[in-house]
C-alpha cells in the first residue's frame, strides 16, 4: 500500500477528501500522516492523524506520496522538490491525483461490467482523445491540468447512471416529434432526452453556446479566439477556463448521448444574435426577473453598475430566447415543446412566445416536497401552477379517505421535522434556547392579536408576475412595520426564513434589507423581527401564539391554514388560492383586512376539504417520479443499482414519460 501524505488541512483539503472517498472509499485509511506550514496546527490530530510541519519530510526516511492541497502548489514543488530527502518522495497536485484515481477506477469499473461496459468505454477514449487534442494548443499548458480534472468530474458524477441508460430497451413507444430548450448540461433533462429517443420519439434539443450569461470560444485551426459578448471585466484566464469547460460540457453530451433519434442543436447554428427584440416587454420582464436571482434582491438597483451590465446581458440572453422560440414555430414541425422553469430570461421569453402562438408546451421542475419527482404542467410556469389546467379540473374534486390519509402522513412528518427541508432548516435546534425565546414571544404578544408575517428567501420565486398589492417582498414588510407600528390592538412578527441560515447561507437576509431602508428596526415597539438563524420552529408559534399568517408567497399559505391559522396572501404563487387563504390585490385591502381581524370583526372559515384537494394536487397529482433527479434539499443520491429505466416494466416512470409524451 502507498504511503499518503496530505499537505494542506484546509477548506481544499476537505474538498479533496470528499471527493476522493466516492471514488475510493477506504482512501482515508491510506493516509499517513498530515502536513501543514501553520505551526500552531503541529501535533494536533486529524481523525487519529498527526498534523507536522514540512520539516518533517525531510527527516522520514521511506518512500511517500506528497498530495497537495493548497493554493500554493506551484511554490511548493519549486521549493521542495530539489531538496536533500526528497529523493525518494513525489510531489502531486490534487486534482492531478483525483484524475488519476478516478480513470483507474473507471477502466476497473469498465471490467467488471463485461457487455455493459463497451459502449461506455469507446465513448471514453473518445472523449479522452478528443480533450487530450484540445490540450494540445499552447495556450492551454496552464490551464491543461484543470481541464482535465474538470472533465473527469463530469464523468464521476454520472457515470453510474449512463451506464443505466445505456441499458433501456430500444421500442417504437412513440412517434412524437419533441423540442426541448435545454438547460445544459443538465444531466435529469439529458437522461430525460436519451429515454424518449429510445422509445421512439424524435427530440430535437436546443442549447444556447452563444450565452452572454458566460462567455464562448471559436475554435479555428490551431488558434483559439476568446470572446466576451459584452466586454465585462473578466481576466483572460477566467475567460479560458469558462470557454473550455463549456465546450467540455457540450463535447461530453454529444459523445455519451449519442442516438439515432436524438438532435443536439447550438443556437449559433440557427439564430442571428446581432436582431433586436421584437417584443420587448416579453423580453424585460424575465430579464428583470434573472436580475433579481443573481442579485439575490426583489429590488434592482440600477446605478450598480454590476447590477446593470447583468440585466444587459439578461436582457440579451432573453432576445436569444425569444428569438429561438421564433425560430421553433417558424421552421420546426413538432408535436410538443418542452422546457423547465419558462421563467427568467433563458426559458421564459421562448415559452411564453410558443405558448401565444397556440403550440402545446409542457413545463417541468424540480419538486420541492417530493423527493425524485418533477412537477410537470401545461401552458403555465411552475410558480403559477395552481392557475394551469390540471388544478382548474380538480377544484372540486372530494378525496377519497386513502388519499386523504396520504396527505395527512406527509403533514405528520413536516410537522415532526422529518420532510426533506424541514430536517434541514431545524436540525440544529437548541430546545432550551427555544423555550426562552417562545417565552419572550408570549410577553410581547400581551394578549393583543398577533399578526407573524413569513417572508420568503429574498430571491426566491421573485418574478415580476408575481407582485400584485405590493411592488416587492421588501415593500410588503415595510407597509407592514409601518402599519402595525399604528396599531393599538395587535403586533407584528417578522420571521425570516429558516433557509437563509441553512440551505441558502450568505444570501442576503432580509432582516439587513429590511434596516438599509428603515435604519435600526428596534425603534419599532410593536414589532419583532425574528432573525433566521433564531432556535425556533415555525409550528411552535402555531399553537395559542399566532392569531393571523401574512405571507406573501410559499408553501406557509397552505400549511397555516391547514393547521387553523388564517392566513392573508399579498402575491401570486402556486400556493395563493382563494378559499384556503385571503388573497389581497391592493395595499388598501390588505390594510382594511388587518383592521377587520385585528378589531374582531372578521373570522375566515377553514375550509380543510379544500385544503387536502390542493395539498394532494400539489404533492401527489401534479408530482412525477424520475428516479435521476434529487431534491435540491436532500443529501440522499440515486442507489442507481435499483433503477429500472424500461417503462414497460417501470410503472411510476411510464406515467411520468407518458405526461411528456401526451400518448
């Protein structure tokens, strides 16, 4: 066994370790001993490791393998490698040795899979090859290693699950003709492509390689011309790096998603990106949109000049897509158009192009709730799901009791913090701490109606449809502080979202948004703001705290009132639905609402048939198996040794492909 020297206990090194242990999983045994310069770290342990200084390489006399894992590898080698006692040592950076091990354990994997393995191994020499030839030019000695490292990765990731759908039956399920605009190279949405193609329906999938969201490269015999599209400040290394791992992306999808049935189409080949839009205000509200996410704002502040060159490169890539959408209806014979999100400036103006000229389009997303499934729906953007088609025919629907009871079990287990992002947002929870701050809640309530607003993550689901009484989720809390401030009769909590000091941690907390407008928030007596990183759980100000729910969009418009809290929605969402909450379409009426409930004088009547319909519309009925997509909360990845791709025998699969397919 070779001796492992680690030098560098850093951030890189955790990296490192994570990533090295999918590929060898008893590598941390290998280890013998640790390196790092900081002095102050010498003797200290590592999981029973013992942490020297360099120093002491010179002095241990056998033979070692040096794996570095630090910013300073080019330094470290000049150093070092010349020196008396390291003869008999080698020195190697660590992306180095994880492209290594993991074409090792590739070639290995290869073996073991006999039959399975041949195509898999032919599309990797290819893309070796083909990399190998890219590396060639000199421009690239630099960043060769990188490239490498990062096209390895990409098979690490996936290469389980390729192996899987190499293996699907070929059939003639379908004769549709299907146009996806493509998120690319998302692996979900490319497996979703290969199964398709490979029960019959001819896919045409488009992928924008002229993005100004980054930045392209031409290549033209041996020479390599790097272009920003729209001359933001970027280093050329930068611009190398993005450039190559694009084309990386597209060369890897092309090789190991090969088939007869299945056409991938780059922009450049079909749109001219020096038209202006034609639509504008198509254009610019998912432009605006796009802003808001990579700002992570609902507000966009236009003298950043950051801020502004982003929405000029939003509002471009939006024209792309319009244009593609132009394209499509004009030139493309098709059956069904598929796309994920049709929000922001990617997916949005394209959508909404085809969907106006009468053409059947089918939206898919990422559930939330369920793990492994996708929402899927029709003419409609997920954010707005519950004004799609599907939900309009189950309005009135009554549920039966087993479907009642499988709802029921799911609440049960958000409730006792067991769903996919409750486990995550409370797994830290300190219950002594909480019993004081719930203690303190209480006395500010002081027996007057409690109002608790629950704002979303700042950037989340922040398009520009959604605001309707309010012109953002930061102008919605500021008309509330403002308003309650006046209030005789009932306070105000404001209970930032969990997620900012979980899932979504550095985002921009509205809490510091909230006192960039209105300076210190303590000034305001009848209001509480409860940071995100609070010990408490939302369900503890459920029971004899909370009189009334403000939310302005999210899953809370459905679960407080299903718990028998009343709650006033102030945006449209998939959860904003007349008859389980109040929905308001101006600031007036939300204010003479707030009066009502606060003096007494108004009561809401909960409707809980109402509310296990839609919760079992939303989590069941409109949720789709796909067995290679996870959660965005879970940490749980796909045992693909259990997967069955073949749709004959795959029941939950076949009516997920039979949705995209309209058989």
């Amino acid at each position: 066994m070779c001796n492992y020297v680690i030098w560098g206990t850093g951030e890189i090194f955790e990296k490192f370790l994570k990533e090295v242990q999918v590929i060898d999983p008893i590598f941390e045994k290998k280890i013998l001993f640790y390196v790092d310069s900081d002095i102050g770290k010498r003797g200290s342990l590592i999981r029973g490791k013992e942490i020297h200084t360099p120093e002491y390489l010179y002095e241990y006399k056998g033979e070692l393998k040096i794996i570095i894992c630090t910013n300073y590898i080019t330094e470290i080698k000049r150093l070092y490698r010349k020196k008396k006692g390291f003869e008999n040592k080698t020195i190697v950076e660590y992306y180095s040795f994880l492209s290594k091990t993991l074409k090792d354990s590739l070639i290995k994997e290869i073996k073991d899979l006999g039959n399975k393995g041949d195509l898999f191994e032919r599309n990797l020499v290819l893309l070796n090859d083909t990399i190998g030839n890219i590396l060639k030019y000199d421009i690239l000695d630099r960043y060769g290693e990188y490239i490498k490292y990062y096209s390895t990765g990409i098979l690490l990731k996936d290469y389980n699950k390729l192996i899987y759908l190499y293996d699907i039956p070929e059939r003639n399920y379908s004769n549709k003709n299907i146009v996806i605009n493509g998120l690319f190279p998302y692996f979900p949405e490319l497996a979703l492509s290969y199964i398709l193609s490979k029960n019959g329906a001819k896919v045409k999938y488009y992928f924008n390689d002229n993005s100004p969201m980054g930045q392209i490269i031409k290549k033209e015999k041996k020479n390599i011309d790097y272009i920003n599209s729209l001359d933001i400040d970027t280093s050329p290394s930068n611009i190398i790096i993005t450039c190559l791992t694009q084309f990386i992306d597209e060369l890897y999808v092309k090789i190991f998603f090969k088939h007869e049935n299945l056409e991938f189409i780059n922009f450049s080949r079909i749109l001219n990106f020096n038209i202006t839009s034609q639509s504008m205000d198509i254009t610019e509200k998912h432009a605006l949109s796009y802003t808001k996410r990579f700002a992570e704002t609902d507000e966009i502040d236009f003298k950043d000049e950051k801020i502004k060159n982003y929405y000029k490169r939003a509002l471009l890539e939006a024209t792309h897509s319009l244009h593609l959408g132009m394209y499509i209806h004009e030139n493309i014979n098709f059956d069904i158009f598929v796309t994920s999100h049709a929000i922001y400036s990617t997916w949005g103006p394209c959508f909404e192009y085809l969907v106006n000229e009468g053409h059947k389009c089918l939206v898919y997303g990422s559930h939330a709730y369920i793990d492994q499934s996708w929402l899927i729906e029709e003419g409609k953007a997920l954010q707005f799901l519950n004004e799609g088609p599907t939900w309009q025919n189950m309005r009135g629907r009554i549920l039966e009791a087993v479907q009642q009871q499988r709802v029921e079990q799911y609440m049960k287990k958000r409730f006792e913090l067991a769903a996919v992002d409750t486990s995550e947002y409370f797994a830290d929870i300190n219950n002594n701490e909480r019993a004081t701050l719930l203690k303190s809640i209480v006395e500010f309530k002081q027996n007057k109606k409690l109002f608790i607003a629950f704002p979303n993550v700042i950037w989340d689901g922040a398009e520009e449809e959604r605001n309707t009484a309010f012109s953002s989720l930061i102008d919605w809390l500021i008309y509330s502080i403002q308003l309650f401030e006046n209030k005789s009769d009932a306070k105000l909590i404001i209970r930032c979202h969990p997620a900012e000091a979980t899932l979504f941690s550095g985002v921009q907390s509205v809490r510091d948004l909230l006192e960039k407008e209105l300076g210190d928030l303590s000034k305001y007596k009848n209001v509480m703001v409860l940071e995100s990183k609070v010990n408490l759980v939302t369900y503890d100000l459920v029971n004899e705290i909370m009189d009334v729910g403000l939310v302005y969009s999210g899953f809370l418009a459905v679960e407080l009132p299903y718990l028998g809290i009343p709650v006033i929605s102030s945006a449209k969402g998939v959860c904003s639905e007349n008859g389980i909450s109040e929905i308001v379409e101006s600031k007036e009426e939300y204010a003479s609402i707030i009066e009502n409930y606060s003096s007494g004088t108004r009561f809401m009547i909960i409707n809980r048939e109402k509310i296990l319909n839609f919760l079992h519309w939303y989590l069941y009925d409109m949720g789709y198996y796909f067995p290679l997509v996870e959660n965005v909360l879970s940490d749980r990845k796909t045992n693909c040794e259990l997967i069955n791709l073949d749709i004959l025998e795959n029941v939950e699969l076949r009516r997920t492909i039979d949705r995209f397919l309209e058989p």
